[in-house]
C-alpha cells in the first residue's frame, strides 16, 4: 500500500495536533461569582443608593443615629443580592441543558488501516470516513462520495442538501489533499458557492449531520478554526448592547439626582440666608454656634437628597424580574439573564429563523395521490380497504428506502413514518422479499431503483420517473398540474412507479409548527415586527412566511421584499440599511448576514429579538436585545442567548412579550407610588422647616413607612400577574422615560394632596389643638393609610380597568394589604414607647379608614371618566 493512501502517521498526527491544537470548542469564558455579583452595583439607582448611603454615614457620625443608614445598606444588599442569587440558579439550570460531549467516536484512515478515535482527536489532515447517520467532527474537504446527503441546518438552517467532492482531488492524490487543507482556510469566502447555496458542495462542515450516503474527507480546520468556531467566537463576543429599562433607569437616576441636588442646594441657600437676616446670632462672634447653624441646614439639606432617593426602586425591579424569571420558567421560557424578561416588552422586531422556529424540523408527507382510474387523495376508505394498487405502492416505499423511520434520509423517513400511520409494517415487508440489486439515488440520475425478481421499484424525482411510465395525455396533464401546485407552495415531491407503472406521487415538507400563524398573528397585532432569516431555498423561506402570515404574497415587491444572503452582503450600509425595515424575508442567509441585519435594525433604533436553534443563529442571538434560543437547538446557541424557549414553541415567545410588557407597568407602578410618597415627605420636612413646624414622625415610625414603600410595596406590585391587556399596545419608544406625562402629573397632583391634608392636619394638631400622644398616633396612622389606599391607584395606572378588577386572582397584592394593616394596628396598639403610639378605639379607626378612602374613590371616578372618553 502506498503511504499516501495509508492517512495519517502516529509522528504526523502529533506534528498536525501541535500546529492546528485539539479538535475542541474553547467554552466561554464564565465570570467569576464576585465579578457577577459586583455587576449588579452597574444599576444606576444602586449607584444613587451608594452615594446616599455614604452620605447619611457621615451624618450619622455626627448625630449618633445610625438606624437610616443601616435602612439604605440594607436596601442596597437586598437589590444586588437577590439578582444575583436567581440569575446564578438560573445558570445552574441552564448547564443541564447545555452539556456538550467531545467523546463520541469517529472512523478515521491512520496507519493504513481504518481507526475509532474520540471526536477531540480529529486533526488537520485526517481522513475520516462518513456513514449515514454519522456527525461531521470537523470542517474538511470531500475526496470521495457517494450519494452523500448532509444535514447542515445547524450552521446554514437548510436541513438537506448534497455534497460531491470535487473530482480533482481523490483520496490517493496526497498533493491534492494538501491543497485541500490550505485552500479550505479561505473557504468561507469561496468562489464557487453558487448563488442558491451557503457554503460549496465539496465543504463539510463541523456539527453537520449526514443523513445519507458516505463519502470519506480531509479535515481542514479542527476546534476553533472550524466554521462553526468562528461562529461560536463571534457568538460570545461583548456587544455592550445596553437594554431599554438599563437606559430608563438612567435618565431616572438623572433626573431624581438633579431635582434633588437642586432642591437641597435651594433649600440649604434659602434657610441659612433667611437665618442670616433675622438671626442675631450672626452679629455676634459666636463662631461655634454659627458653625452648628450652618450645620443644622446642611444636614436638613442631605436629608432632602436622601428622602428624594427612592431607595426601595432597584429591591422593587429586581424583586419583579426574580418573581418573572420563575414564573416565565412555568411557562417554558428559561431566563438566563434577569434583565431579559422585561426587555422583552420592549421588543419593536422579531428576527427568526426557519427551521426548528417555525417549522417542526421534521419531513412528513403532506399529501399523496394514487393513480388508479384516475388521480385521488388518500383517504380512510383506502387506508381500511387498500386496493391492489396502494398494497404495491407500500411494497414499493417499504423495499425502495434503506432508511428507517427514525433514522437516516429524512426524506424516506417521512415516507416511513406514513406507512406506519397508514398501518403498514414496513419492515415486515423487507423481511419478506429478497432484494436482488438495488441502484442507490444520486444527484446525476435523480432516482433509486429496487430489483427484485421482474420487478424494478423505482423513486425518485418526478420529471424523471414519469417518462418511463405509461401514461395517457390526460393522465400526463393530471400529474404535471399537480406537481406544479405542490412545488409552487415549497414542497418536495417523489414518484414513485413499478416498472412502467406509475404507483403514486407524494408530497413532502416540513410543516409548520401549529401555533405559529396565531403567536405572529399575536406579535403583529401587538406592534412588533417579524422577519425571517434562514439559510433555506428563497421558494421554501416565501412559502413558510405566507403560511405563518408575515407575507401575503409570494412575489416580491416593495412594499414586502425579500432578498438573498449573497444580495444583503454585496450592499453597502447606506444601502442595505434603506431596505431593513421593509424587509420580511431573507433567504440563503449566512450568519454574518444574520448578525448584520440585527446590528442594522439596532442602528435605526429598534429593539430586537433573534430566535433560533442552530450554531449559525448564535452570532445574532448573541448580538440583539434579547437572544431566543430553543430548548432542543444546538449548545452554541444556547449559550449565546438569554432565554431559551423550553418547549420550542413560538407561543412562548409572545408569552415573554405579554410578560415583559406587564412587569415594566408594574415598575412603572412602583414609581408612581413611592415618587408620592416622596414628593409628600419631602415637602413636609421643607416646609416644616420653613414655618418651624417639625415633622410629627418618629425614626422608628420612619422606618415602618419605608418598609411599606420598599419591600411591602416591591412585593405588592412586582407580584401582579400579566395582562393581555399590554399585547393591544404599541411597543414604546426605546428612548422614552420611564415616567409619562401622566404618571408625573399624578405624582405630582397626588403628593401635592397627600402634602396639603398632613401639613393642615400638622398645623392644626400643632398650633391650635395642641399636640398629644393621641393626636401624634392618629396623624401617623392617616399619612400610613393614605398610602395604603393609593396602592389601589398604583395597582390601576396604567389599565383600562378598575382598581377591583380581577382583585381576587392578585393573591400576592391582597396579601400585602392585609400585612400592613394587620401591622399598623399592631404597631398603634403594642408599640408603646418604641412607636410613640397609644392604641386607638374602633371608632377612631373607622373614622381613619373612611376618612382617608377617598384617595381611591377619586381615583376610581377619574378611571371611569378617562376610559369613557377615552
């Protein structure tokens, strides 16, 4: 034997390995547990939270009172801790899905005799031999084939197309071989990829499955060098793509530092130049007690800044997008990143792939015609009573595939499978013949032919079978109408003949996923955008998107273009960027287009999602707002993504959508009603501080009130479930502030009331009434109790309903009402000295409750009006 015929040397197969490396994917790198815990300190109001907290330290040095700030440290542990700790477990869950193994073995020509080595020993230069069934272990070169057939919907999405090798090189042709391994580094790139084909017919391409046929190759590139490496790389390269709430929360942080900051400078100006005017001190040469007045403002203006802080804002985000992550969970959508799940509300464009995402990946037989008298449809009387002619017709497909109907040719397995819901025992039919040839199918003859005795079964491309077949002119017309309607909605199709007998024509594709003409229905209804990008024919990408409703023509046209993989990639930016927003299908896509197109629609603002399940979907996925990536796609694209769709169902897609849309109103709400809050304590201490009125609330009493604004709050209204109500909406700007015009007008209307009746109420208990423990305890339960029924008021903003509506299914929102006022009464009635409280009879309470409900029926009248004329 000729040592060029022999493969791969032991000493050749270490030189290979030390130059090229290990046929290994590099995993991504994963933080360390503090780097993803300090992440969570990036969150603009933490960072506020931070400063506040160093700030009240200082002060409390000086006054000895520690109890507000140890209120903020804790607020700030509590906001990072517990985003940290659900997106750690959901990376825990994320890993059982993504275990990827690098031991399966391959059939590799070393030493002159044929090996069975481990995937991650595959070098560059190996010869390895590929069967049906088998998964391509690296990128190479075909020197021999026969009827090979590959699966390469995991890098191009085209889950069937043929490899020939190029008849130039051959397997006992070292040159040649050589040349194959330097001209495949640039392969990608390659002249000969014809215009309706991702990657050249002669290229293998790691993680590509061959579905039938066998052929042998010469590995080019192993580990990171292969395509899908280059892919992976790309897949989880930083992209700094910051999300929509990310940049909200920042103008948020913006807006309250600055109000703040000008408020307490106001403040602290105004009091110590008033001071300076009437105070006689300040003609004096009492320096100390000059300093300690100025003192007094400057820690009266600190307070303004920490009190306008909402300090319970990040607990109250995190807090809602923990509870979404494990509630999307329930609903088969795995969040790996916390910030995700609301992004998701935000999305303006869908860009999915095809196969996997909207079809099922799976070939099946969409129709069958059986030519007797005439041409007719498959139907139960056939299957119950078969006629001689469908009891050959199974014969002819059981003898005429060599697949099985769960392994192998897609194709024949679909067949397979239709047997077997016709009740045919297929293999038992094998088993009762004696094959005597058999002539396999390849890409020059087009057809399969099964001898045995007389008779030849023959299958194969209809053109072709149908000329040797006796059939009439009307016959003849019959067929050729039908197949032009199945093969001008994108199906495969086969005849299928004995001798010169046409049995049967049939119809293949790989059908649409049931829910997903609904769930795009759904996504356009709610203003987002969905196109397809795949790496399938422009025939099957324009069919599938007419099924599933993102095009109603197959034509192209302005108003609904399409376009190629290789057309995209030959237009400038200026260019491609004229045509993205119209654009509804891309086909022949590779993943650099994919990723292109994302980074394109980003540039014009839009907010968008990437779905899919193969390796060449990862660029993309890793590059758009969010990443969907699907429960049985590849580890790759899992990894790039930030939520994994469990069930692979485009439904669940909406419902993050519908989840993200409902958990951003419900910030919004949290915002609405602890910025009252604030706004109302801020004016008390300011103007309390103008007239030297002081603000009737103990530090403890403080500390109550927070808590209800914070975690009682947080958990009140991060715990509301979603509303359909969100999919009737626009998606918002990516730009907008996070508090609306109405919102602010509310905060603003609200506290301006809540401040009016507790500074009247204060004024009165103080300056004509005289103050009392009693007086003291009923101005404290009113300023709690009109904050607990404007949690109704949150509850609603934002809904065209009433503040009862569907109250009962808001366990979680109940629940808190009940604890906070099951613990003012606690508080008033056992809080003594501590609370500063004295109990109150049931009277006084009653009088409390309906006394300040009109913070709600106003509220419900307001509703009511604007729904009205709205």
């Amino acid at each position: 034997m000729k040592a060029e015929q022999q493969g791969l040397t032991q000493e050749a197969v270490l030189k290979s390995r030390q130059e090229h490396g290990e046929n290994v994917l590099t995993p991504p790198q994963r933080q360390s547990m503090w780097c993803l815990y300090l992440e969570k300190f990036d969150d603009p109001m933490v960072r506020i939270l931070l400063v506040a907290a160093i700030i009240s330290l200082m002060l409390s040095f000086v006054s000895n009172d520690f109890l507000e700030s140890i209120g903020i440290i804790v607020a700030i542990f509590l906001a990072t801790t517990v985003g940290f700790y659900f997106e750690r477990d959901a990376a825990r869950k994320f890993d059982v899905l993504t275990q990827m193994g690098e031991e399966q073995p391959v059939k590799v020509l070393r030493d002159g005799r044929v090996q069975e080595i481990a995937r991650r020993e595959v070098v560059v230069g190996d010869i390895v031999l590929l069967d049906t069934g088998d998964e391509v272990p690296a990128d190479g070169k075909l020197i021999e084939s026969s009827d090979l057939q590959v699966d390469e919907s995991s890098l191009t999405g085209e889950p069937m197309t043929t490899k020939c090798a190029d008849h130039s090189c051959r397997a006992n042709d070292q040159q040649a071989i050589q040349e194959s391994v330097v001209s495949a580094k640039g392969q990608r790139s390659s002249a000969n990829i014809q215009p309706e084909e991702a990657y050249p017919r002669d290229m293998l391409l790691r993680s590509s499955m061959v579905m039938g046929g066998v052929g042998r190759y010469v590995v080019t590139a192993v580990g990171d060098m292969t395509e899908i490496g280059h892919v992976a790389r790309e897949a989880t390269a930083l992209t700094a793509v910051k999300t929509p709430l990310n940049i909200q929360l920042d103008h948020l942080a913006k807006l309250i530092s600055k109000v703040g900051s000008t408020v307490a400078i106001a403040a602290f100006g105004v009091f110590l130049t008033h001071d300076i005017l009437t105070n006689a001190l300040w003609s004096t040469t009492n320096y100390v007690g000059m300093a300690e007045t100025v003192l007094k403002y400057f820690m009266m203006a600190v307070t303004l800044i920490v009190m306008a802080v909402p300090e319970g804002l990040p607990m109250a985000v995190t807090l809602a997008l923990a509870l979404n992550m494990r509630r999307m969970l329930k609903s088969n959508n795995l969040v790996r990143k916390l910030q995700a799940s609301e992004t998701m509300g935000a999305v303006t464009v869908i860009c999915t792939d095809k196969t996997g995402t909207l079809t099922e990946n799976r070939m099946t037989v969409a129709d069958v015609k059986v030519l007797g008298d005439g041409c007719w449809e498959m139907d139960d009387s056939i299957t119950q009573h078969p006629s001689p002619i469908t009891q050959h017709l199974y014969k002819a497909i059981a003898l005429n595939t060599t697949a099985t109907h769960e392994v192998g040719n897609p194709t024949e397995q679909a067949l397979l499978r239709w047997l077997q819901k016709e009740g045919v025992d297929y293999e038992q039919l094998r088993l009762s013949c004696h094959i005597d040839s058999r002539e396999p199918f390849s890409t020059e003859r087009k057809y399969m032919t099964t001898t045995i005795g007389t008779t030849n079964y023959i299958k194969g491309a209809p053109e072709i079978v149908i000329r040797g077949c006796n059939l009439d002119d009307e016959e003849r017309q019959q067929v050729e109408a039908l197949l032009h309607e199945w093969q001008s909605h994108a199906m495969r199709t086969l005849a299928i003949a004995e001798n010169s007998r046409l049995l049967a024509i049939v119809a293949i594709s790989d059908p649409l996923r049931k829910e997903v003409p609904d769930a795009i229905t759904q996504c356009q209804k709610a203003g987002i955008d969905v196109k397809i990008v795949t790496g399938d024919t422009t025939a099957t990408a324009l069919e599938i998107a007419r099924q599933a409703g993102v095009c109603s023509k197959l034509t192209t046209d302005k108003s609904q273009p399409t376009i190629t993989g290789a057309e995209f990639a030959s237009m400038s930016d200026q260019e491609a960027l004229s045509i993205v927003h119209n654009l509804k299908v891309m086909s022949r896509a590779r993943p650099s287009d994919k990723q292109r197109l994302v980074a394109l629609l980003q540039q014009q603002g839009q907010v968008v999602a990437v779905t899919g399940d193969g390796t060449n979907d990862a660029p993309a996925l890793n590059r758009a707002h969010v990443g969907l990536s699907l429960g049985s796609g590849t580890s790759v694209a899992k990894q790039a993504s930030d939520i994994t769709l469990i069930d692979d169902s485009f439904r669940s897609i909406v419902h993050a959508v519908m989840w993200g849309r409902s958990l951003y109103k419900n910030i919004q709400r949290f915002i609405f009603f602890q910025l009252t809050v604030n706004v109302t304590a801020l004016l008390l201490v300011l103007c309390g501080a103008f007239v030297g009125t002081e603000l009737p609330l103990t530090i403890t009493q403080i500390l109550w009130v927070n808590l209800i604004m914070d975690t009682f709050a947080a958990m009140a209204l991060a715990s509301l479930p979603p509303s359909r109500e969100v999919m009737a909406e626009r998606p918002r700007a990516q730009d907008s502030f996070i508090i609306s015009k109405s919102m602010m007008r509310g905060i603003c209307l609200t506290g301006g009331v809540f401040f009016l009746l507790t500074f009247s109420l204060l004024w009165y208990f103080e300056r004509i009434a005289g103050i009392d423990p009693t007086e003291l305890t009923v101005f404290f339960c009113i300023f709690v109790m009109l904050q607990w029924w404007n949690l109704f008021n949150a509850r609603a903003l934002g809904s065209h309903y009433s503040a009862f509506h569907r109250l009962w299914a808001c366990r979680g929102f109940l629940l808190v009402l009940l604890l906070i006022l099951t613990g003012q009464w606690l508080i008033v009635t056992f809080g003594g000295k501590m609370f500063r409280t004295v109990p109150l009879d049931a009277t006084t309470w009653l009088y409390i409750l309906l006394g300040t409900s009109p913070v709600l029926w106003l509220g419900e009248i307001y509703r009511k009006l604007k729904f009205k004329h709205s």
